[in-house]
C-alpha cells in the first residue's frame, strides 16, 4: 500500500497501480492506494493476442506457477524473470540474459518508466 486517502483521484495509475475504496459504516469513503511490488520468480496472469503472444499482463494478478487451471479470462502463467532499472528506450529485447538466450519476453515499464520488469513462459 502506498497511500490512504478518500477517492481513487488520489491515487497513482498505470502498470502495477491500483486502488481499493470501501464505505465505514458511518458512511466515511476510505481508499487503498496499492502499488504492485514486483519480484523475480513470482508469476502473473497474460492474455494472449489470437498468433501466440501476450496482448496484455494481468497487473494485478497473482498465481502459482505451477498450475495447472488459470481463470478463464486469462490464456498464459508467465514469470517475473528479472526486474531491472530501465535503460534509455528499454524493450523487451533488453531482458535477454545474454547472446544465447532464445526465450521470447514481454516487458513492462513501470515507476514512470524508471523499472524495466520482464516476462516469460514458465515451461
């Protein structure tokens, strides 16, 4: 959690932001501002685009990564492979751990662009 406060206006938004509001019983709004804290070797929920790559990242999703039924909404498990401070005009290619590596990658700038996570299959 990153802040408290009465409307989700006070929130930060983007990749990895997002906010919970309830109402006390006395009528009083109270919002959650999270930010996602992104970790190596944890896995997250993908959908996929139709040709066998991922349209978009379930930010705020959590999941085994080893199981064997996801919600339907969502087509792939992928893992956290690295979490890396963005270079200048970072993309995925710049997940690769090094000449050799042939795993395909998504990535996500987030923290305004300042933190390059990346993404791949779990298999």
């Amino acid at each position: 959690m990153t802040r408290v406060g009465t409307s989700s206006a006070q929130c930060s938004t983007g990749a990895g932001h997002t906010s919970l509001s309830y109402d006390s019983a006395s009528g009083e709004r109270t919002t959650l501002c999270l930010e996602r804290v992104w970790v190596p070797r944890f896995c997250v929920l993908a959908t996929g685009d139709g040709a066998g790559g991922v349209a978009s990242l379930g930010t705020a999703t959590a999941v085994d990564c080893d199981a064997d039924r996801i919600p339907v909404e969502y087509d792939y498990v992928l893992v956290v492979a690295a979490v890396y401070r963005a270079p200048a005009n970072a993309t995925s290619a710049d997940c690769r751990e090094g000449p050799y590596d042939s795993r395909t990658y998504w990535s996500l700038l987030v923290d305004e662009g300042a933190v390059l996570v990346c993404f791949t299959t779990t298999g």
